[in-house]
C-alpha cells in the first residue's frame, strides 16, 4: 500500500461520525488517535468559546462542537484557527439567538486581535501638524468590527467580571461592537450606528474628506464636521485609528 | 547539505504559560528553554513579546508540531515561512519537529501521526526535511514519535528509519526517551536496540517525560514526572552518546516551578554520573 493509501485511509478513520465497527479502528492503538482527534477538537472549541460554552452548558456546547467537528474537519496548519467558523453551526442550530451569534463574534475576535499584527499608533497632539489632503487614516490590524442588535457586550462583561449575568435582550437602536487591542490587552467598546458605519467606511475610503462627507450626508454640515473631528480624536486617543502621510 | 549542528550540553524546560510571570520576573537556572514554535508564530501582541524577553535572559530552541514531513502532500509553503522569520528573530539554538505526518489534502489533523517505515516513505520523508531545511537555512533536529499502533506495511524499523534519513538529509536527531519506551512496550520493540541503532554522532537534544498507563497501552501525555524506568533508559542514553541537552517536557497537570527544576536536577545529577544509580 502507498503512503498516500495508508494516509488517506486513516484520515477516513479518523473522521468517520458515530460508531466505527470495521475491525482495523477496534485496535487500542486506533482508538487512541482518534479518540484523541475529536477530544482535541473539543478542547480547542472550549478553550476558543470560553463564555459560551458555559452559558450554553456543557452537554447542549457539546452536541454543538460535534455536529461542528463532523462538518468543518480542521485544515489550517495552526490549531488555534479551528473555531474560527464555529458561528456558522451557532447559527444553524440557534436560529433565532443574535445574542448567541453576537456573544461568538465577541469570542474569536477577542482570540484574533490578541494575535494581531502590532500597529504604530498616533498622538492625538498631531491633528494640528496633519495635512488633510494627503492624509490617510488607517484602522489598527487588531480592530474587529460588528453590528450589535443585543446586550451581548453587558453579557460578555459580566460573565468576563463573574457577575450576575442580566436576561438577554434586544437593545432599543441597533448599534456596533468593536474590539481592539491597547498595548496587549484587548478592549471591547459598544458604538452608536453612526461610529460604526464610519469605522466601515474607513475600510473602502481612508481619507478625512470621505468621512467628513459621510458625517455631514448624515448630520448636517457644521455638526457633522464637527463629530468627524471628534471621533477622529477618539480613535487616535483609542490607538484603533492611525494617521498616514 | 547543512553542516552539522554543534553539540550544547545543557538543561533546559519547556517554556509554559504558567511559568511566564518566573521567567520574565526571577532568574531561573537553566540553560535554555524550548518553546512550542506555533505559538509564537504569529502576527504580534504579547506572544511574541514574551518570547523576546524570555530570549534575552536564555537561549531557546524552537519545536514544532505542525510540519508533518511524513505526509505524502509536500510541506506548507506559508507555515515554513512563518517559521523562518520567527528563526530570523529569535536565533534559535535547535529548531526541531517531528518524524510524523498531520496533513493529506485539506485535512489536518492536528496530531503526530506514525509513518509507516517503508522505503516510499523514506524517500518522501526525506525530501521534505531538505526542502524544509532549505527553506529555514539551516539543519533541523527530527524526534521519534510515540507509537500506538503499528503499519502493516514496513520495510525497516523504526531507528533504521530515523538513521537513514538522518544521514541522507544531514538532519540531527532529538531523542525524545519517554517515546522510546512508550512505542518500545506499545509496539513490543526492544528499546535497548532502539538506543544502540540510531547514529550517536546526530543526536542533538533529548526530552524526558511522564507517560500514562492503561489496561491496552502506555499513552504519552506529558502530565505526570518522569518515571523509573525512563531514567533508567536516560542512564543509557548518556553512557551511548554523552552529554546532550536535555530537557523536562510537562503540558498537562503542570506544577509550579520549583518541582519541575527538581526534576530536571536529577537529570543534571545523572550527567554527571552517567552510572550510579542517583534517581531510579
């Protein structure tokens, strides 16, 4: 048998669903590689969700992470990317629980922007040396942005403080969720729908100008100049934003 | 062909979260550290902050669990470039995987899975470890995985593998000697033989560890102190090839510090008295 026969026949093996009855996989030995196979899975996905897989309870986060296991089989060179995914089967199997949805996002960004590329940063004391024309105004490799329609961040803040954790709910105007990381701590922040569409905008046009025209399209000339200054000076002061010449 | 790696006689441990704030924080007595290269093969943030600080204060050794020279695929473009500009920045003293595949396809399954020891397989195996080394500009150490089952389809054993490719790829060898006796009594092989047959010149680096027993098998989980019988084959280890770096590994049930240093101080007393009986 080739080593491409024998690798793919363990692979298969491996990664059969339910009970395996062919006499080969009854060995100690093949029990062992794949017992462990689904057990690391497992143990990656909990450790990726460490919040929900408590919020959901441990047998209702496991039939999850199984159905999850058998439709998704890992393919990145690193581990750590398994979950990355896992919303997608959240998803289908809680239809009807943006708060579930959200509560994930929260997780593996937080997982992803801890690892990101470190970013240099800019003083808020430079807004007056800045050539507006020229400037480009780049977000940080570590900010991860979403819509919010639930109290998940209060959720997630709770749960990360061990506090009591409040009902679910829908919050009254929709709004975003950003995190990012401030030196090696990962920060999340809750945003009104205008912040978190000019965040968006940023990703298709860096320029002042452009958020300028977008603020004032919604404002108003003179309060929507105004908020772009000051979400700018935010940013800067956040480190989320940078300024590029 | 590299040229050879040199000799390092020291005592080292695996690096782990539990211990960052005692590396970073108070001198620890040890030679060098070996950290898992996947790690801290990643963009930024604290990781990699922590692993220039640790490289300040003590040599590292990177070893990785996600080349997979064994598989039939070639090895991953993108991982090997990762790992080479992690090798840029930390200056490794080993940089060390293992004699396993992961990957066919698509699918990787995360674990060090046993190659069969046939000929094809050598080949294959081989050519991997040059391009990886190539890749990398430098001699790799490859460890003897533990074993829990074993290919009907074999054309040698396996130290008569780990010899071969070792001296067709001028690769060096990193005798793990907690797997030498787990696939020894898994697989019913002679662990004396083992030792007597693999190419002492090649042997760069040595890892002791805790296995667990079953009623089926011996299971290599890295939770429990090094046992009896694995000093005992550490014992002769030394008398075959000499002083080689040695290190702890401990991944699960990790205890504080101090116990592991412990540990590792009967390692340090066996070196220096390769025949008495310090530990068993």
């Amino acid at each position: 048998m080739t080593l491409a026969a024998v690798q793919q026949r363990m692979r298969e093996r491996l990664t059969r669903s339910g009970p395996d009855d062919h006499h080969a996989t009854q060995t100690p030995g093949y029990r062992i590689y794949r017992n462990h196979y689904r057990a690391q899975l497992v143990h990656c996905l909990e450790t990726s969700y460490p919040m929900l897989s408590g919020w959901l309870g441990p047998d209702e986060f496991l039939q999850a992470a199984i159905q999850y296991i058998d439709d998704h089989p890992p393919h990145a060179w690193t581990l750590d990317a398994y979950g990355a995914t896992f919303q997608s089967t959240l998803q289908d199997r809680y239809p009807h629980n943006p708060d579930i949805h959200e509560l994930a996002w929260i997780e593996w960004s937080l997982s992803e922007s801890f690892v990101a590329m470190d970013a240099p940063t800019s003083s808020p004391g430079l807004l007056g040396e800045l050539d507006w024309e020229a400037v480009r105004l780049r977000l940080a490799p570590s900010v991860r942005l979403c819509k919010a329609t639930t109290n998940a961040m209060a959720l997630w803040h709770a749960w990360n403080s061990a506090a009591a954790l409040p009902e679910s709910e829908m919050l009254a105007t929709a709004g975003g969720l950003i995190i990012w990381r401030e030196d090696f701590i990962c920060r999340l922040k809750q945003l009104d729908a205008i912040e978190h569409a000019a965040l968006l905008l940023l990703h298709d046009d860096s320029r002042f100008a452009g958020l300028c025209a977008a603020l004032v399209e919604h404002l108003g000339e003179t309060p929507g100049v105004r908020r772009a200054g000051e979400l700018l000076a935010g940013w800067l002061h956040m480190g989320i934003v940078h300024c590029e010449c | 062909m590299f040229p050879p790696l040199p000799g390092f006689a020291g005592f080292g441990l695996g690096l782990r979260k539990e211990h960052y704030r005692d590396f970073l924080e108070t001198p620890v007595p040890v030679d060098f550290v070996e950290v898992i290269s996947e790690n801290f093969m990643v963009d930024g943030g604290q990781p990699r902050h922590i692993l220039r600080q640790v490289r300040e204060r003590h040599p590292v050794a990177l070893h990785g669990v996600s080349m997979s020279v064994g598989s039939i695929d070639d090895p991953d473009i993108r991982y090997l470039r990762r790992l080479r500009a992690l090798v840029d920045e930390i200056e490794p003293l080993f940089v060390s995987d293992h004699l396993s595949w992961s990957r066919i396809g698509r699918f990787n399954s995360h674990d060090l899975l046993p190659v069969p020891y046939t000929r094809e397989a050598l080949d294959i195996v081989c050519r991997h470890i040059d391009a990886a080394q190539e890749a990398l500009g430098r001699a790799m150490l490859f460890e003897n995985p533990s074993v829990y089952l074993r290919h009907e389809e074999q054309d040698m054993n396996e130290w008569e593998f780990l010899a071969t490719m070792a001296q067709r790829t001028g690769c060096g060898l990193l005798l793990d000697v907690n797997n030498v006796y787990v696939s020894s009594c898994n697989l019913g092989w002679d662990a004396d033989a083992f030792l007597s047959g693999i190419p002492a010149d090649r042997v760069r680096q040595i890892h002791l560890a805790g296995h667990t027993k079953t009623d089926e098998l011996l299971i290599d989980t890295h939770d429990k102190p090094v046992c009896g019988d694995v000093w005992a084959l550490y014992r002769d280890a030394l008398a075959l090839f000499g002083p080689i770096a040695t290190m702890i590994e401990r991944d699960d049930d990790i205890p504080p510090l101090p116990a592991l240093l412990k540990e590792l101080d009967i390692a340090r007393g066996m070196a220096r008295r390769p025949r008495s009986s310090e530990a068993a």
